[in-house]
C-alpha cells in the first residue's frame, strides 16, 4: 500500500526530528558533551543568600563563568565557580555577592587586584565579601531609631 519513498522518507523525518530534540536539550541544558573549556575555583563567604547555581560570575559587567556548586563546609558557603578558560583570575582577586538592579537575581563579582599569580584549576580565592541582606538593613534601620 505505501511506497519505498514514504517509509524512507518518514524515517529521514524521524531522525531530523529525534536530532533536533538532542541539540534543544544540549543547548537549553547548559550540558557540555565534548569536553570542557573551563576550569573551577572556589571561594567562602560568610552568607550568600539567594545565590542559586548557575547564576553569573562576571568581571567588570562581564560574563566568565557561572556557579556550578554551593555547599555548606564549616558554617560558611562554599561556592564553586566554573570560569571560561583564558580568563586570568589573580590569587587577590576580591569575589563579592551583588545583585543586578535593586531587586534583581544575584551573581558573583570578581574584582581582580594586582598581582601576578594566576589562579588555576581547583584554586581558592581568599577574599571574598558576603550577600548584603536588605531585610538586615530595614530591620536594623527601623528598630534602631
């Protein structure tokens, strides 16, 4: 009933269709098949709130990575920091908790200093400023007049 054309060319159509699902799935998953480009770094603060995973890290307003993992090690967050390669990150470079706009989502600072050592893979940063909490700063405003 049906040709050798049809069925060929549903299943041309079957495999472009299954094809494009995987690459939609790749790039909106964030997920690296063929190796990485990048490499990790870690920094501690004091408090991170609303920091999520994935969130940006940027230099100077530009992207450079994101976060790829936050845990708790004694009592401070440890956040682990995925940097694109070629970016040189020095070992004084302050790592700062901002958020875009006046309530916007958070990301990491990095503010590179003036030193020469560059930072490596699974290298710390040791400088770093916690999340300013705006419910902190309210509360301590109204109940301290």
């Amino acid at each position: 009933m049906y040709g050798k054309k049809t069925e060929i060319s549903v299943g041309v159509f079957m495999i472009l269709g299954i094809a494009c699902l995987v690459y939609l799935s790749v790039n909106l998953g964030n997920i690296d098949l063929f190796g990485s480009d990048s490499f990790i770094i870690d920094a501690r603060f004091g408090s991170i709130e609303g920091l999520e995973v994935a969130a940006s890290v940027e230099i100077a307003g530009v992207p450079v990575g994101k976060v790829k993992k936050i845990t708790l090690e004694d009592n401070e967050a440890l956040v682990l920091m995925e940097i694109k390669n070629g970016t040189q990150i020095t070992d004084d470079t302050i790592a700062s908790i901002r958020t875009k706009g006046v309530i916007g989502d958070k990301f990491v600072k990095l503010s590179p200093g003036g030193s020469d050592d560059v930072l490596g893979n699974n290298d710390s940063l040791m400088d770093t400023e916690s999340a300013i909490s705006l419910e902190e700063l309210v509360s301590k405003y109204i109940f301290e007049k």
